[in-house]
C-alpha cells in the first residue's frame, strides 16, 4: 500500500509562488522580511534584538530550524560591528536554550555558510543556522528519496519557539 505524505503548505514554493515581502533594490531576502511590515507570525520572526533578530527558517531541515541573523545585510562575519557581532552569539545562545525548551532534542545543530560556495542559500546576509536533532533523524525517506517529511507546520513551530523564547 501507498503511504501519502500531505505538506500543502509547500505548494506556493513549488509553484514558484514569490508574493513574499517585496525587495526593494539594494535590500537583501530577510532585510525585506524583517521590513516588511507584515506580523512576527507571518514573517515567522521568533525575536527581535536592537541588532540581530531570528526566524524560522521558511525550508526547514527539521521542525524548529531557526536562523539568527544581523538586522543588517552583511555578508562576511568579519564585517559585523563588535555590537551586532556579540548579540548574535547572544542570540544564538538564546536560541539554542528555546529549542531544547521546545523540543527536548537529543543535540542541535549550528552552523554558518558564508558564501555561496560554502553552501549558503542567501550569501548576501550572513545567518546561523540553529536546529534541533534527534537520533535516528534521518530515515529511510531522507536516504531513498531526498525527501523530508516534515511533522509540524512552520506556525505551529513559531507559536512553540515564541513560548519557549527567554532571551
């Protein structure tokens, strides 16, 4: 018997669908989305320093994916000021503490790709990666078919990192 998989919250991304915030010419991705005006819960804006803030990420690897990231588009982690550089440790600190609040993982993972040939989706603003990881977390769907399956919508995701979030 065939097994489906139902993640319809995909569909725009598979469509192309690009009616997220607009970019205005010079402004990176999460620049517009962090000025876009929409609500935390749309844009998926977990917290918000005076100089960094973290999102989920909108393709997760896993349930809880966040990025912390500079308010400002920077590139390289050289080019961060001493006071953004600190809040986003801080930032990544914090993160870490709600996702173990929210998930009980079994580890986290975090990581940095600066530049698009370090694998960086986005390499025009620097971001860190934080998510929770279990043991056994790849299965047969991730090495047979390059697919994850996703257990929990990203707004219920939000709504559980939010609570969790002590900054």
């Amino acid at each position: 018997m065939v097994e489906h998989i139902w993640a319809g919250w995909r569909m725009p991304y598979i469509q192309g669908d690009s009616s997220g915030p607009a970019r205005p010419d010079g402004t990176t991705l999460f620049e517009a989305i962090l000025d876009s005006g929409m609500p935390d819960d749309q844009t998926h804006i977990v917290w918000r320093g005076e100089t960094c803030f973290a999102l989920l990420n909108a393709y997760p690897y896993t349930s809880g994916h966040l990025m912390v990231l500079p308010k400002r588009g920077v590139a390289e982690l050289e080019d961060l000021t001493d006071i953004e550089h600190r809040e986003l440790w801080e930032g990544v600190r914090a993160a870490t503490r709600a996702i173990k609040a929210a998930y009980s993982p079994a580890g986290i993972n975090i990581g940095v790709n600066l530049g698009r040939g370090a694998g960086a989706g986005v390499p025009d603003h620097l971001h860190v990666h934080v998510l929770p990881r279990w043991e056994g977390d790849t299965n047969f769907m991730t090495a047979v078919a390059d697919v994850r399956v996703m257990p929990e919508a990203l707004r219920d995701s939000w709504q559980r990192i939010v609570e969790s979030w002590s900054g």
